[in-house]
C-alpha cells in the first residue's frame, strides 16, 4: 500500500501498535492501591501458615516437641519431617535435579531452614505458636566457604551419602555436586601457554538476593466435595507449579487450577518451588481449609533463593596488538545446602557459557564446579538470564584486566575485538549462535554520546590535582559492553523438569471486534498487558485498547513455561504475533467472501482488508468479526480464535553499550554517580516508554547489586543481611539518573524481530558500575577488588595502594 | 515481623502515664513515636506487655523558646524541630541534624524524646544534646529531676532514666556562633557510619569556645571535651584540626559491624570531624 494520507496514519496511530509509547494499562489499578496480591486474598475459614526456623545453619535435630504450640488456643495443627514422610512429601525434588527438605529431616543445613509449620486459625496466633514449638539441636561443623567445603571431611548431604554421580555427572567429594564443562581446554591450554600477553584474575561475583518488594507466598484451598486444589501463589511460572504439584500431590493435573495474581516483582526470585507452598497445600489437604503463607522480609532474604555466589577465575590471552586469542574459566559457584537452581535442565551453570561476551575469541574453555555449603540455597537468575549477568561481568571485568597488562585503553580494545556485523549468524567457541548483532555502530554511537575522550582528559587532570593534593576526589569511567542471551528456548535443548520451553498463546475475538489474548507467561511488573496487545494491534488491526491480554489462571490460559529470563517477549511474543497471524488469515478469507472476491484478490491494510488496487472497497476488522459470528460462510467454520505454540528456533541475543562516570571519595569510600548512558539494542521495540521503564529498574538494580548489596554470612553461618537495614535497597536519594538511548537490529528469526530487554540493563549494569569504581584506582595500580563497592571496601582499596597518606 | 500480644494504653495525662508504669512495672513501656520500639516488639527482640502511646498527653508537646533557653516537649517530632522557624533561628545545628535523620515519613512520627530517651547509639540526638550541653527533665513517682545529656548514658540502651520516669522535655541554651552536623551513612534511613555535631564561638581570629560530641563510635553517644580544647584559642587550622581529630579518636570506641571495620570507621570519623569543623568555623 502506498497510500500514505493522514486519514491511514491516523487508523496506524489508534491501534497503539508496535513503537507506540502506550501508557501501561496496569498502572491504573497499581497506582490507586487496587492490585490484587497475594497477601489480598481472603477466603472464608481461612486458616494461617507460619515456620519454625532454624537458628543454626549446620546442626542435626535432636527432637521437635510441639505440645505447648499445640495447646496454645487457635493453633489447628503443627507439622513436621514425621508428618510428611507418611505422603513422601518430606524431601521435593528441586528444578536443578536434587532435592530439598520441605522440612528439617533429622538436621538442618542453613539458617532460616524450614523445620516445622504452624496452622493457626489467624495470623498471630500462627506466630505466637512458632515460639512455643520446642526443638533441640546438636550444632555440626559449618562450611561457609565452597574451597574449604571441597577440601573437608565435614559431610553437609548426608542423604548423598555413597553417590558418586548427581544429575550432572560425577561428584568428586560428599559436598561436590557437579563438574560442568565446554569448549576445548587443550587447545585453550595450548594457546594460553604460548601467548605474548596473559591476563588472569580471579573475580569474585558476591551472593545477592532479588528481594522482589512483595515478598512470596500463597493460598492453598483444597475442596473435598469437588476433589479440586486451587493454589493462588506468587509464581513466574504457574504451569510448571501445576505440573510440580500434580506429580507430587498424586491429584490429577485437570483438579488443580493455579492462579499468579498481581505479583510485586520476581526477578527470579518467583521461579521455585518452596516449602511454604508443598506445607500449604499438604495443611489444606488435611484440614479442609484455606490456608494461607506469606513470608516476611526476613524470611524472604534468609530463605529463598539467591543469586549469584561465583568465583571466577579467569585467564585471558592476546597479541601484543590486542588481539585476544584465547579464554579459559573455571567458576567455583556455591550453591548452598541443595542445589536448587533454576536453570533449564542440561544446562547446570545456565547459560554461562556466553561468557566469551561481545568478543571473537578463536578458543575458549569454561568449566563450572557446583558446592553444597551451609547456605540457602537458590542460584536464580535474578533479573538476568540464566547465569548471564555473571558470564558479562566475568568478560568485562577480563576486558578491564587484559587493556590493563596492555597498558591500552579499553574502548580500544573492546573495538578491535568485536564480533563483526558481516560475522553474524556467528558461532562462538564454546558453542552458541548468535543470531544478529552490530556492535561497532553501538559502541561508536555510545562514546560518542558521552564525549568519551574528553572525559579521558578530565580524569587524566583529575589524576594530577590529586597527586598535588588538590582533592580526594578520584573519577572513574565505567565502561561495558555486553551480549545477552535471552529467550530460552528451543525445546531440544531447553526444559525445564521436562517440560519444553515453548510458550503459547490463545486469542478469541469478540463479535464486536474487540478480543481477549491468554499467554502461559505472567506479568510481574513488565506490564504484558500492556505491550502484547500492542504486538496483536499491529497484527490483527484492533486498536490495543480493545485487547484485554490475560495470564496466570491455569484454568483459562494455554500452557507456557512462564516469564523469567527475558523469555516472554521472544517466546510468547512470538507466538501472540503468530497467533494473530492465524486471525489474520481466517479475517482474509472472510473479507474476500463478503467484498466476493477470490481470498488472494484481498490484502491487509493496518485495521482492514481491501481490495488490491481499490483501497475504497474494503471491510474493517471489525466488520470482519461480527461476520465471524453472524454470517453463514460456506467452507469455513464460525468464530474467529487462534491459538498457537511457539517453539523457538535459537535464542535471540540483545546488546548494548553502557558508559558511566563516578567520583569516588578515597578517604570515606563514598561515591557519586556523576553520569549513566545507556545504549540497548533489543531489536525491533514493542513499546519505547516500557522499555526506558525497564532500563531504568535493570540499572537501579546493577546499582544496587554493586554498591552494597549482598547477602552475607558469619563463619557460623549466620546471616548478617536479613533486612532492609543491611540489605541495601536503593531509595530515590541514591539512584543515579540515567540516560537512554538505543540502535536497532532486529532479530532474523523472532517473527516481529523482538530479543527482550528486561534483564538487560542488569546484565550490562553491573560491570559497567564496578568497572567503574576499578577505573578510578587504574592510574594507581588496582587490578580486582571484589563487589560490593561499598563505602568501607572502598575505603580499603584506597587503603591498599597507600592513598592515605 | 508478628509481635506478641499486648495491652495498648493511650493515657492523656502524665500522671496517668506514670500511673500505667507503677501497675505495671517491668512489664510496661513508653512509647513516643513508636519507630525504634515497634520494629524490636515486630522482631520479638522487645517484648512489652502493656505499652503505653504517649501521643494523646498534650502537654508533653510544644517547643517554647524563652529568651536564651529553649525547651522541648518530649513528644515533638523531627518534623516539627525541622518546620519551626523560631528554633531553626535559636538552635540551627538541630535543624541540620534532624535533616539527616532517617526519611520524611520517619521523621512526621518520630519525637526528640523518644530518640534520646531509648539509648541507642546509633541515633542522632543524644551526640547532638551532648554538644549542645542539654538537659534532660525527668518525671517518676517521687517527683521531677533534671540530668545532663553529658551524664545520662551509661550503655548501649541503658540510661539514667529509671523504669518508672518518663522523659518529659528537653532544655538547652541557645546557640550563638558556627555549627555543623556532619554525618556519613550508606543510604538514606541509615545510622550514621560516623557522625559529628560541633559548635564553635570565634574571638577575633581564634576559636573562644568549642563542643564536640560523635555519634554511632562507641555503646554511647561520644562528647570529646578533649577535642574541643584542643580547638580553643587556634585559628581552626589544620594542625588544631588534626589535634583534635587526634583527642577524638582517643575517646571514641567503634566496633565492627556491616558498615565496616574498626579502622575504617576510626578513618572517617577524623574525616567526618574534619569537614564538621571546617563548616562550623566557616560559619562563625
């Protein structure tokens, strides 16, 4: 169609499709307090969960008497490993192929560990009763530390005891779980040994926690007259929580219906399965009643999952000319006390084998030890795809390291070192396909944006005014450059307890041309409402006001593997646009039938069919569906509804360039952001606003992470960060202003050509913020210090290299 | 984060306050705006059986300025010390200090009284009242005494109010010449990592007179009269600076905790010092 009038623009301009800046939908009910949580649902008799925890993170239990809590009045009933056993619901199976205790069986091995719940008619009560609960420990031995865990003869999995081999292979000692491996160690070896320049450092990415605002929890209501559980819970992915508790619970997959309400932020945190939902419904089960879990802050920082926790210790080859030649790393990754990570299941370490970055490395060798130590356990991808944000920091931490013993600016090494554009599709070493990229053009533009060598030459007079003593103030310029891997994933290579990760859609359209689209992903604040009716807009030509888009309720929607990893965009994107492309092309049938043309003699045109060459004759899609339902169509069924599942052909593959400028204050460790670019490229872009939204919570959170986050332990195991006192949450006060900006490369194979953006912003946040902190010490000889770059680390940085006189 | 259960008592009268602490004894508490005490009884590290709201007792309220003496209702709020025109003019370190104290929606419940009252070194006031050489006016059963903000701190929540007083108001002289509150904390909310409250009087180029007092380094709130003299007669210089970051460091006792070791917390409180100094002198 040529016909470029305002009269076209304007029907473009109401469907609020693709690129369109539309307000999130969501937003309305979110900002006037009217979501519906979790923690909002209310049934009638609904009866209250609450733990006994334990205050060790290495003893056995000696015994558990609960006859006080029992007799306290209110408490209905307190279980325990001996009340479960009986169903086999004492240990469940992880997502990573271990197990876990539901409840302490025989001992305990984190603090914070599930020992036995309380049923209580109210909340309080539950609470009151917690404390009366009496347990006697016999303390163990505590390993906090993964080295020391491989080396000692203190055995955490006793339940292990004898296996040699896990789900991943062969285990070496009691507290090993796994060697995972790829690429070619020989010849990485081989090049390593042979290399004009080496760099090698180990770099330490430290256990932190998503802490979603809403903490997690759930209703389990069991009707025994239907025979039907219903479970609302705070869950990234609701069928596979359906599938988990049909397999466990033995009730049949159709009488259990799992809702995800509106959920306060997961960033992986959601993705598991915990004790508190296995207790909930097994309580339900038993009483009859609703009964509800919610955990609080403590709870959810202590207990559920963590990320991170990997030591990384790289080495890096390259010409003299800084031309890398090769890449070796080995991670010791802690895993705590089961090994309960979500990663699509052959893959141990997630997807850290990305680890060779933005970067044409001929060679590379990655190989991953996991370790059971006295800690929660968990190992999520928070905000990130699976073990990506470390493979990113890893990379661009090595990039730093290398420019350093090549006494060379790292943009410029970056540069020469670049996947090219003519590269892509471009096969890495250690085996992926990366499926589009142009790298040059990014990190060009971003440097530019920033004046890149101005700020060079600030800091370089920077670096004089403080050795004349003029200030204590040193600047650091943050450089990074990352490739994500998002989307996962193809089903033969990608599932997650064997269930493939596809993910799906299902559109009805009304009579009256508005419609309703179900997708097996769920929202948890990146506003699908909102943007996948965009997608369907474009697709379909219903304005997106008149889409309602649907998640969560297993019930209704068609099943999906859920929305962690940047997956909803590539996947269920994917399938909502080829869903409605199914719409489309019954609609085309029925437009020709009523214009009585043949079906090819019609062409689609933003919100209608018409007749090739005769624009003026023509049926709007709102013509087109009441047809649908009011006409006889000879050879074509009524209704107008599509479904479809979509199994991606390879991962889509996001990048960007982020710089940022930061005064560091040696003698108090403080320091100020002074500038924050960043540049993504996420292919074709749904919803710019969104996107800006989503930059900026990925950046607040690398900013977090790098800062001061962390979850930290004691020798004895003790948790030190168990509330938002210590576990640093950035307010308004902190947060940096950000700057955005963005090139657009759209993915080959992704139907609208959309890669995911979500989790972007941390992967490529937190090198670009501890790159920074590293660049303001460079002039004065720092090579690694590790995160968090808190006020006092920093202070001992400056300490380290004589600063203070 | 679920309390025990409680009595809730809202007196509306001093007397009947302390008639609620006579009943009850060991088993009551005070409670001002509730910000330090509630989170303890949320995480069951404070348990209080009958807690006694303060809010409805009016005359604990007020900030009265008469002539060079200001006074203080213990139930005034950090909000209230920020807003008031009369004490901004009076006292201005109070202002500068309760800027710096957690956030907005804290400091709209949060009371002088219950900040200097409770004994935790960690909060802002009672270093601040020391430096200003307050007075703290106490009522129990056998009548009202009044002690000094230099001699009311014992240990880290153990104070010279005994368990049947209630903390009632607050006095202190006005202060003339420079001022600072100086205070580094990892974000806002936060205790101080290190803080500082000093008031200096110049004569002619020199300093006349001086009063320091730290906060958060050491199981109490820290006036290091040490410090102060070694400011009186110099001209603020760096080498009456370094002096008295040097009689500082003797008086303060930090210990290690999450916001870093004790070398660190003795660096920055010299530099916190430093910069507090620097600003009241600049303001003399």
């Amino acid at each position: 169609m040529n016909d470029l009038s305002p009269e076209r623009d304007n029907r473009i301009a109401n469907l609020k499709g693709l690129g369109c800046s539309r307000k999130r939908v969501e937003d309305v009910r979110f900002t006037q307090g009217k979501g519906n949580y979790v923690d909002d649902i209310k049934m009638a008799g609904m009866l209250h969960g609450d733990f006994v925890r334990s205050p060790y993170a290495h003893a056995r239990v000696v015994s558990i008497n609960t006859d006080a809590a029992m007799a306290l009045d209110g408490v209905i009933a307190v279980l325990t490993a001996k009340d479960l056993e009986p169903l086999g619901l004492h240990w469940m199976p992880t997502l990573a192929g271990d197990k876990q205790m539901v409840l302490a069986d025989g001992k305990v091995l984190f603090q914070g560990q599930e020992v036995a719940y309380v049923v209580a008619r109210d909340r309080y009560v539950a609470a009151d009763a917690v404390e009366l609960v009496e347990v006697e420990y016999e303390e163990l031995p505590v390993l906090v530390d993964p080295f020391m865990a491989l080396e000692s003869d203190t055995v955490l999995r006793e339940d292990l005891a004898g296996q040699t081999s896990g789900a991943h292979g062969e285990r070496r000692h009691p507290n090993h779980i796994f060697l995972w491996e790829e690429g070619d160690k020989a010849a990485t070896e081989a090049v390593l040994a042979e290399a004009e320049v080496v760099a090698e450092e180990m770099i330490y990415y430290h256990r932190t926690h998503p802490c979603p605002l809403e903490t997690c929890g759930c209703v389990a209501s069991m009707d025994k007259v239907n025979g039907k559980l219903t479970l609302y819970g705070t869950f990234q992915a609701p069928h596979v929580v359906r599938t988990v508790a049909s397999l466990l619970s033995g009730i049949e997959e159709h009488n259990i219906r799992v809702v995800s309400p509106d959920i306060g932020g997961g960033f992986g945190n959601k993705v598991g399965v915990y004790p508190g939902y296995v207790c909930s419904i097994v309580a339900s089960i038993v009483t009859g009643k609703p009964v509800k879990w919610v955990e609080d802050r403590m709870e959810n920082l202590m207990a559920t999952a963590f990320a991170r926790d990997y030591w990384m210790k790289g080495r890096i080859s390259a010409t003299k000319e800084g031309k890398i030649t090769g890449l070796h790393c080995h991670v010791t990754a802690d895993h705590g006390a089961f090994d309960a990570c979500a990663d699509p299941t052959k893959f141990p370490a997630g997807f850290f084998h990305i680890c060779t970055g933005s970067y044409d490395i001929p060679v590379a060798y990655v190989g991953v030890d996991g370790v059971y130590t006295n800690k929660a356990p968990g190992g999520v991808a928070y905000r990130c795809s699976f073990r990506v944000t470390e493979a990113a920091y890893f990379i661009e931490r090595m990039i730093e390291r290398l420019a350093q013993e090549l006494n060379m600016d790292s943009a410029e090494l970056r540069r020469i070192n670049f996947i090219r554009k003519d590269q892509f599709p471009y096969h890495s070493a250690l085996g992926w396909e990366y499926d589009s990229g142009d790298y040059h053009t990014a990190w060009d533009k971003a440097l530019a944006a920033v004046g890149y060598d101005t700020l060079r030459a600030e800091q370089a007079e920077r670096v004089e005014a403080f050795r004349r003593g003029e200030t204590r103030k040193l600047m650091g310029i943050g450089l990074s450059f990352f490739t994500e891997i998002v989307g996962a994933g193809p089903v033969k290579n990608c599932d997650i307890l064997g269930m493939g990760m596809f993910d799906s859609c299902e559109i009805r359209i009304h009579p009256t041309g508005s419609a309703i689209a179900r997708l097996g992903t769920i929202s948890q604040g990146q506003g699908h409402a909102t943007t996948f009716a965009q997608i369907l807009a474009s697709e379909i030509g219903i304005p997106a006001d008149s889409i309602t888009i649907e998640e969560g309720d297993t019930d209704t929607a068609p099943y999906g593997l859920g929305t962690y990893g940047s997956r909803s965009t590539p996947v269920a994107g994917a399938a909502t646009a080829l869903a409605g492309r199914k719409i489309r092309a019954k609609a085309q049938m029925i437009a020709a039938y009523l214009l009585e043309v043949h079906d090819n003699d019609v062409e689609f045109d933003v919100d209608r069919f018409v007749i090739k060459g005769a624009p003026e004759r023509f049926k709007t899609m709102k013509e087109i569906a009441y047809a649908a339902y009011n006409q006889a169509i000879p050879g074509l069924e009524p209704g107008l509804e599509a479904v479809s599942y979509y199994d991606p052909p390879n991962m889509t593959y996001p990048f960007g360039a982020y710089i940022c400028m930061m005064d560091v204050d040696v003698d108090t460790g403080e320091t100020e952001v002074r500038q924050v670019y960043a540049l993504d490229d996420c292919g074709t872009r749904i919803n710019p606003m969104v996107i800006e939204g989503q930059v900026h919570g990925g950046l607040t959170e690398a900013f977090a992470i790098v800062m001061g986050q962390e979850i930290a332990y004691d020798e004895m195991g003790n948790c030190k960060t168990g509330t938002l006192m210590d576990f640093f949450l950035p307010t308004a006060v902190e947060t940096p202003h950000y700057t955005t900006d963005f090139t657009e490369t759209p993915s080959p194979h992704h139907p609208i050509g959309a890669k995911g953006v979500g989790e972007s912003p941390n992967v490529g946040g937190v090198p670009m913020f501890s790159n920074a902190v590293h660049d303001a010490f460079r002039a004065f000889g720092l090579k690694q210090s590790h995160m968090p770059h808190d006020h006092w680390r920093i202070w001992r940085i400056a300490e380290g290299l004589g600063l203070h006189g | 984060m679920i309390p025990a259960a409680f009595d809730y008592h809202r007196p509306d009268s001093l007397q009947d306050a302390l008639g609620l602490l006579q009943t009850h004894g060991e088993d009551a508490r005070v409670m001002a705006g509730g910000h330090s005490l509630i989170p303890m009884m949320k995480l069951r590290m404070a348990e209080v059986p009958h807690l006694i709201d303060l809010q409805a007792i009016t005359g604990l309220r007020g900030i009265t300025i008469d002539g060079a003496t200001l006074r203080l209702g213990a139930m005034v709020t950090q909000h209230e010390i920020i807003e008031h025109a009369g004490l901004s003019c009076a006292a201005p370190i109070l202002r500068e200090a309760a800027l710096q104290i957690a956030d907005p929606q804290v400091r709209y419940m949060g009371t002088i009284g219950g900040n200097v009252a409770n004994g935790d070194p960690g909060n802002d006031m009672p270093g601040l009242m020391q430096c200003l050489g307050a007075e703290f006016t106490l009522v129990g059963p056998d009548g009202t005494r009044s002690v000094a903000a230099r001699a009311f701190y014992e240990a880290a929540y153990m104070t010279a109010r005994t368990d049947d007083e209630i903390l009632t108001a607050i006095s202190f002289p006005a202060t003339t010449g420079g001022y600072a509150y100086e205070k580094q904390k990892r974000k806002i909310g936060d205790y101080a990592t290190a803080a500082a409250a000093v008031l200096l009087t110049r004569k002619g180029g020199t300093c006349a007179s001086a009063s320091i007092a730290m906060t958060n380094l050491s199981d109490v709130p820290v006036w290091s009269e040490a410090a102060a003299q070694a400011l009186v007669g110099t001209a603020c210089d760096d080498t009456a600076i370094k002096a008295a970051m040097a009689a500082m460091d003797a008086d303060i006792d930090p210990g290690e905790d999450n916001r870093g070791p004790v070398a660190f917390k003795r660096h920055v409180a010299g530099v916190i010092l430093s910069r507090a100094i620097s600003r009241a002198w600049s303001r003399t």
